[in-house]
C-alpha cells in the first residue's frame, strides 16, 4: 500500500517535504520523493494532507479494569484512534490497581483483543497506590509495563521515592511523578487566588506542587537516576526544572494541552469540566509555560485523558471529580498553539511522538524506512467545532466543547491498518 502526494512530517529526522510512503507487512518499507516511483499496488491519496507519525499519548486514564462505566479499552482506543493518538501509555488507577503481573497480563490481552491502537501499561510505584510497599516491578516488566507511576497520588515518601527510583532503574523503567504535597492542598478545589476567594472555593497554591517537583529532582540529582514530571502546570515549577537541566540532572517533562490553553478563569462559571489536578493555572503561569515549550525546556504533551460519567460531573463543584478527555483534541490543540502563538509545529509535533518514544523506550514516534506504519493523515485546513457528538469517549467530561479548531484527523493507521476514518 501507498500514501501518496502528503507532505511528510517526521520530526525524529528532521524531514519536512512531500514524499510518497510505500507500508508493507505493517511497517514503512519506502519514503520516495512525490510521483517518483510507480506501482500498481492500492494507494491513498494524501495531496493537501500532512502525513504524520501516529501520536504517542504517554499520560490516559483507561478506567479498564474497575471503573467502565466512564470509559474502557475499547471505547478509549477508538477515541485515541480519532485523534491520530496510536500509541498511549495508560496509568495503574484502575481497581484493582495494576500493581501486579496479573492485572498488566489482563489489560495487554484485552487490548489486543479489542482495541484500536497500541496499548501500554504503566505500572504502580507502591502496591494500592498506598506510598508504603514497592510494587512488583520486575515481574511487571516482564508482562508488559513501560514505566512506573502512583499518579493520582504523590510519593509523600522521599526514602520510598529514592528506593522506587533506583528499583525502577534496574528494570528500564522511569518513574514518573505526579507532584502535589498534599498536606498543604487537600481540600482544594481550583487554584488558589483571587479568583478562588471571590468563588468560594478552596485553593490549590502553586507552592504545593513547586514543593514536590524539587524535591523530586533533588532525589534525581542525587541518585543520577532520570524522573519524569508530569502534568507541569506552574511557572515555579518551570523555573526549577530549567535550573535542574542547566545543572544536568536528568529530569524530563511533560504538559497538558489544556494547561497550555485555558486559566482558571474557565472556572469562573463553576463548569466542573474546567476541575482538573493540577488546577487550571493563572495566565501567568500558562504564560510560562508556553515560553517553556517554545524554549524545549518541555519535553512532551500528554492529555492526562480522565473520563467520569456525566452524572458525576453533574454534582456541585467541590464535590465533582477531577478530570477531562484529551484524546481527540490533542492534536487539534497543538495546532491552536502552532497558530496562535506562533511555536513550531515540528517542534510541538516532537513532544507527541518522538520524545515521548524515547522517555518510555519504546518504539515509534518516527516515519523511517523499517519502522513501524503508525501513521496520522491531518488536514490542516479544516475548520470544524469540537461537540458531544464528536466524542468517541463514553464520558463527555471536556472544557474544549464547543471549541473551535482548525486542523482535523483524516485517517488513522496502526501498523498499515486503517483504524479510524472520518469519512
């Protein structure tokens, strides 16, 4: 099979022009310039499409096992397979807790026998996600895990943190953290300010979450051994990191297309969609870290992807869960960023596919010969509104309904197979 007439964009090799793919046993088996090459074998016609690596999503909630009702495997891998997204890492939350072989066994195998895209598992840190006993790590790797996390939890713990740093190492996996010292924020409900006096409502102070992402990178610095941040939402936060990499310390991380789009003042009107962890930040902050992206202090965007049933997002604003759908407006979102601030779309398009590969060690993220044919076909023309009946989610829970976007996926490959088409 072919894709022809595209322009071809692949970060990972710093290619940017229009070329023709020749995909044979699900992977690339060609990369010609346009019309060069003649073949009688089926082709699709991507003139005025960019052909893209498949997206790698390294932070979704699965709900799958324990909590279907807001989403499961199935319905989260065509809603990834929508968004271009062919490859997520999906994190241990779930009940049980993937904190064990067998739970990782259970979703790999309903994975391949109902989803759309690639999945992989991110493991538990501590067992439950209690912080107190470490996981079985090496057991997990073997069935299938790609990292290590607690996230919805931090590791209060620092000698645990260190301990789950260096036992994680000596399987290949890195950690990532969910930064967040609860002992100052365990009732708060947005960002703490002005804006949170005015709502009544209680705050989430940046400093929680400075707190943890440098105590974080000072166990790293320490041990030598890499640590992922994810979710950044505060320029504190962005501050330590830069100094951290100045210094050398291996710290990676990674942002929400959200954090980079909205402020808290999308909670103004109490819309539970707009209740997320970390909160919806000042403009100040996302500010910073747009300057971050633009400066490649940030490593990747992740959606964070967090599907709860409507009757949950339905309750008062203190009590409704924390948490929206990303998938399928991740990549719509980066090309809001692209235009609208003006950063590089290759370099944005690096932060969803090569650089997320290259943290979990996996493969993909990368259109050269030999690799895997997850490809995204993007119309970057079409203008279209972001609606409920858009979702392929089972949950709805997202503050960019009623969005507008420019740039829409075609058609979605994994591996040489269409998994998703819009027409």
């Amino acid at each position: 099979m072919w894709i022809r007439g595209g322009l071809v964009l692949d970060p990972a090799n710093n290619v940017q022009e229009k070329a023709d793919l020749c995909i044979k046993d699900g992977r690339i088996s060609g990369v010609y310039p346009g019309g060069s090459e003649k073949s009688d074998e089926p082709s699709i016609n991507a003139s005025g499409l960019w052909v893209l690596p498949g997206l790698i999503d390294m932070h979704v909630h699965l709900r799958d096992p324990g909590f279907e009702y807001k989403e499961d495997i199935a319905s989260g891998s065509m809603a990834a397979a929508a968004g271009g997204v062919t490859t997520l890492a999906c994190m241990a939350n779930t009940d049980p807790v993937n904190d064990n072989p067998s739970v990782t066994n259970y979703i790999l195998e309903k994975a391949r026998q109902v989803s759309k895209v690639r999945i992989l598992p991110v493991g538990a840190v501590t067992k439950g996600l209690k912080g107190k006993e470490l996981a079985e790590m090496g057991l997990m790797k073997k069935a299938g895990i790609v990292a290590v996390s607690d996230d919805g939890n931090p590791i209060e713990d620092s000698s645990l943190l260190r301990m789950a740093m260096e036992y994680a190492a000596t399987f290949g996996l890195r950690v990532i953290s969910h930064c967040q010292d609860r002992s100052m924020c365990a009732s708060g409900v947005m960002n703490e300010g002005a804006l949170s006096s005015l709502l009544g409502l209680p705050g989430i102070p940046q400093v929680c979450e400075d707190i943890m992402v440098a105590r974080d990178i000072l166990v790293s610095q320490y041990t030598g051994i890499p640590i992922h941040i994810t979710h950044i939402s505060t320029k504190g936060g962005i501050d330590i990191i830069r100094q951290a990499k100045q210094r050398g310390v291996k710290v990676t991380c990674d942002v929400t297309p959200h954090h980079l789009l909205l402020t808290e003042e999308k909670v103004r009107s109490y819309d539970t969609n707009a209740k997320m962890y970390p909160p919806l930040r000042s403009e100040a902050d996302r500010k910073a870290l747009l300057e971050a992206l633009k400066g490649s202090l940030i490593d990747c965007i992740a959606t964070d992807h967090a599907p709860h049933a409507r009757d949950e997002k339905a309750l008062d604003f203190d009590t409704a869960p924390f948490g929206m759908i990303g998938l399928q407006t991740l990549l719509p979102s980066i090309m809001k960023i692209h235009l609208e601030y003006g950063i590089d779309f290759m370099k944005l398009l690096a932060c969803v596919t090569a650089h997320p590969a290259g943290i979990l060690g996996i493969e993909g993220g990368d259109l050269q010969v030999g690799s895997r044919a997850d490809i995204t076909l993007f119309d970057p023309e079409a203008k279209w509104t972001f609606t409920e009946q858009d979702v392929k989610s089972r949950s709805i829970n997202s503050a960019f309904l009623g969005q507008e976007f420019t740039g829409r996926v075609v058609q979605t490959f994994l591996q040489g197979k269409t998994v998703y088409s819009a027409t």
